[in-house]
C-alpha cells in the first residue's frame, strides 16, 4: 500500500503558513514504513527538533483506478478515519528554501499515524465530516471537510491522473489550521464526528 497525502487544502492553514493558495491539488507520498501501530508511542525522531502536527481526514481506497473520472470518484473510496502528519517542519524549510524534495520532512518512519477506519455511508454527516485533535487534553485543531479547497472526489481525480489507486492505499485530504509542535511525552487524542478514534503519546 502507499499513502497519498494533499498539501494546502484549507484556507486558514495556506495562510498561517503564508503559501499560496493552490489552482489545483498538490500531493506527495509517505512509505508504508510511515504506519505506527495502534496503541505505540510515536518515537520522537533523532534528525529534527521541529516536529508538527497535522491532523487530517484520511480516506482509504477500495478498488483499483487509474485516470478516474470525478464523476464516478466516490466509488473508489469508502472508507475513513483520522490521522497525524507528522512533519519536520525544521527540514522542511531548509528543503523548501533550497528547491529540494521533501521527503526527509515528510516521509520518515511513523510519519502517519492513523486511527481504525469507519464505512463513510455510516457517518452521521457524511457531506460536512468534523474531525479534530487534542493534545495534553486541550483541543488544538479542530476541522470540517466542507471547509476543503479540493473535495475528496476531486482529489481521487487529480491524484489518480498521475499514480494508480490500488486498494488499501490512504489518502490524507490536508490539514486544517492550527497545526503546532509536539514534545516528548505529549498525548494526542484524535476524534472523527466527537467520536474518540485512538490515542498515542510521544516517546
Ligand atoms: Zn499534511
């Protein structure tokens, strides 16, 4: 499997950021040694001393397409939940600054913890899905994927006009604003429409 992740997909987080705003969706990849198992901590990377959060919607992909209409893009997904993506924000900048890829800021390993995933078709609010974080027991982010610049069909379209969806692959949908640093020894608490999904902590 692969996980896909869109960057800059909500307005306040390109502005806090100070990026532009996009005409069509940017994506990058994370391995699947980004996965971090269920009930693990999250082992704070010895490479940076800026690691951020962002808390995202992640769809999951349930059939193979290529080139997908965005019409039909809603049947290549069915299910969801909500992960972190982690980011060295620190490395990331010196990329940036340089012209480099990203992915030494991206894409190490335990980069996107997620949670179990939820049938989309029994959500309550399936048009306007809320998802948030707490962190130390204080919300930090907080989102509503009718806030998105690009919809979920939109992205399945764009992403799928340059790399093949197979099944299982994840789509991290971009992160609201309010994304921040996390320390050794913080707690995340994740949450899909006030539900609690999973919960790690920072070793
Ligand atoms: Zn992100």
């Amino acid at each position: 499997m692969k996980i896909i992740c869109i960057g800059r997909n909500y307005l306040a987080h390109i502005k806090e950021l100070d990026n532009d705003l996009p005409t069509e969706p940017m994506f990058f990849l994370k391995p699947e040694t980004a996965l971090l198992a269920l009930g693990e901590p999250f082992p704070y990377p010895d490479f940076s001393h800026e690691i951020h959060y962002e808390t995202e919607l992640v769809l999951r992909v349930c059939k193979t397409g290529k080139a997908i209409d965005e019409k039909s893009a809603s049947e290549y997904y069915d299910a969801i939940t909500v992960g972190i993506d982690f980011t060295a924000r620190d490395l990331q900048s010196k990329c940036k600054a340089k012209g480099h890829p990203w992915e030494i800021a991206k894409a190490f390993d335990y980069s996107a913890p997620m949670g179990g995933f939820r049938k989309i078709n029994t959500l309550k609010h399936p048009e306007d899905i809320a998802f948030g974080m707490k962190l130390n027991d204080n919300w930090v982010q907080q989102g509503h994927s009718r806030d998105m610049i690009f919809s979920f069909d939109r992205i399945v379209a764009h992403v799928s006009r340059f790399v093949t969806l197979n099944e299982g692959d994840c789509i991290f949908t971009g992160t609201p604003q309010g994304v921040g640093e996390v320390h050794v020894g913080d707690k995340l608490e994740l949450f899909l429409e006030g539900d609690p999904v999973f919960e790690f902590e920072v070793k």
